[in-house]
C-alpha cells in the first residue's frame, strides 16, 4: 500500500504576524510537487491559525500544535479540539517532546489526547522519541514502543494517525539521526504496530522523521523505505522548507 509523503512544519512558539505573513507568502510562491505526491501542513501557533488558514494556499493543510485533552469548558488557556474544527483545522500534532518534557505530558495522557482529537475528526500527528540518556543505555526502542503503545491502547482506528519520530537529542540541535538510525526506528515501530495493531495498520500508517531535518540532509533521510516524510522545526521557518518538500520526489 503506497504511503503518500508528508511533510510537516512546526513553527512552534515563533513569529509576529508580519513574520507569519512573509511565510505563507514565500510557502504560496514555491513551486512544489502536487498533493497527490506530498501533504504539507504547517503548524503555526494558536492565534495564528486563522491568519494562517486565510491565506496559505489551498494545496497547504494546517495544524495546531496541542489541544485539550477532552470536551472544552472550565479549562482555562486551553484550546478544545472542536475550537479546532470549528474554525477549519484538520490536523494536531500532539505529544510533542517539548510538552512532555517541559509540561510533564505523561504516554497516557497523550494517548487520551489523540483519542478524543481523533474522536472530534482531526487527523492527528503523533511524536514519540527517546533521550539521549535512553538511546545511550538501549532502550530506544522499548522508549518509543511504550509512547506507542500508550496511544493503541485507547485508539479504534488508525486511519488518521501520522506517527512522528521525534528523537529528543536530535530536536533543536542540529544533531540529526543518520539516514541509518532513523531507518531502524521506523522499522522497529512498524514493526510493533504490525505484531501489536495489524498488518494492514503497519503498512499504511506513515511514520515520519523530525530532529533538525533540513535542505541539506532530507534528500538521503528520506530515500530510507520507512521514513514518510518529516516533521520540521527550526528549517520550516525558512526557505529551505521548500527544498525538504521537494526531498518527496
Ligand atoms: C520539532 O520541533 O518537531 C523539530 C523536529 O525541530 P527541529 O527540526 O528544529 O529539530
């Protein structure tokens, strides 16, 4: 079963919205390969989503970066995954390392948050990654499996779940995996989903690499069977973004 490439941006905590508006102007003026080889979505922070909805152009997708665990209420400074919907959104990242680490989100929590984004109809972007305390003492794999699992436990489908590897030490760092490192992960969590979830699961499901990815690594990353696609930060807020786009092809 083909896997279509993806390529996401995280624009994390950055930019004004003249910043934000250069951006999907340099994202409108790029000649890319068309959706039918590569989806594009780029993950603006929250008050930027409807500026950033309004004006990129209709072949880009957009996501939020987080949503609120279940129905929205008396959650303050939270955003609901239905706030996501009702204003065009189809698409979270969710599980983000950096809320994990810095905002305690624990595996289960992810997953109870991918659960109800998934049961809202958001297509969701899902990150696992280990340490470089956990790759150093070889549990890498068991790491991303837990993270994984946490996420099987409580989904029906996996139909619009992306899985993003994300290793920790690699964030942020310019310390991007070897074409060979990331292959074995991927190979490893489809693996995990094929003896845990199924065999259709396991070849469907996309499962992309983000740690410092950028125009000058992506084309040999993403040559590897198992890699999907990226998950971008720092690059997405640059020019190369278009050539990690282009690595598709
Ligand atoms: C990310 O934040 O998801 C990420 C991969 O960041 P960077 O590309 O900057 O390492």
């Amino acid at each position: 079963m083909g896997r279509k490439f993806l390529v996401g941006g995280n624009w994390k905590c950055n930019g004004t919205i003249e910043e934000v508006k250069k951006i999907v102007t340099m994202l409108g003026e790029a000649e890319v390969p068309s959706e039918d080889f590569v989806e594009v979505v780029v993950s603006p922070p929250f008050v930027f989503l409807p500026i950033v909805k309004s004006l990129l152009r209709p072949d880009f997708h957009v996501a939020a970066q987080n949503c609120w665990v279940r129905k929205g209420g008396a959650f303050t400074g939270e955003v609901s995954a239905e706030m996501l919907v009702n204003l065009g959104i189809h698409w979270v990242i969710l599980g983000h390392s950096e809320r994990r680490a810095l905002l305690n989100e624990s595996n289960e929590f992810v997953g109870d948050k991918v659960a109800y984004a998934l049961s809202v109809g958001l297509k969701v972007i899902a990150c696992v990654g280990e340490t470089l305390e956990q790759r150093e003492s070889g549990s890498t794999v068991a790491v991303v499996s837990a993270q994984t699992k946490a996420i099987a436990d409580i989904i029906s489908s996996w139909e619009n779940v992306v899985v993003a590897y994300e290793p920790v030490w690699a964030i942020g760092t310019g310390k991007v995996a070897t074409p060979a490192q990331a292959q074995e992960v991927h190979f490893e969590l489809r693996k995990w989903l094929k003896d845990n979830v199924g065999a259709e699961v396991a070849a469907s499901t996309r499962i992309i690499y983000g740690g410092s990815v950028n125009g000058g690594n992506c084309k040999e990353l993403a040559a590897q069977p198992d890699v999907d696609g990226f998950l971008v930060g720092g690059a997405s807020l640059k020019p190369e973004f278009i050539d990690i786009i282009k690595s598709a092809t």
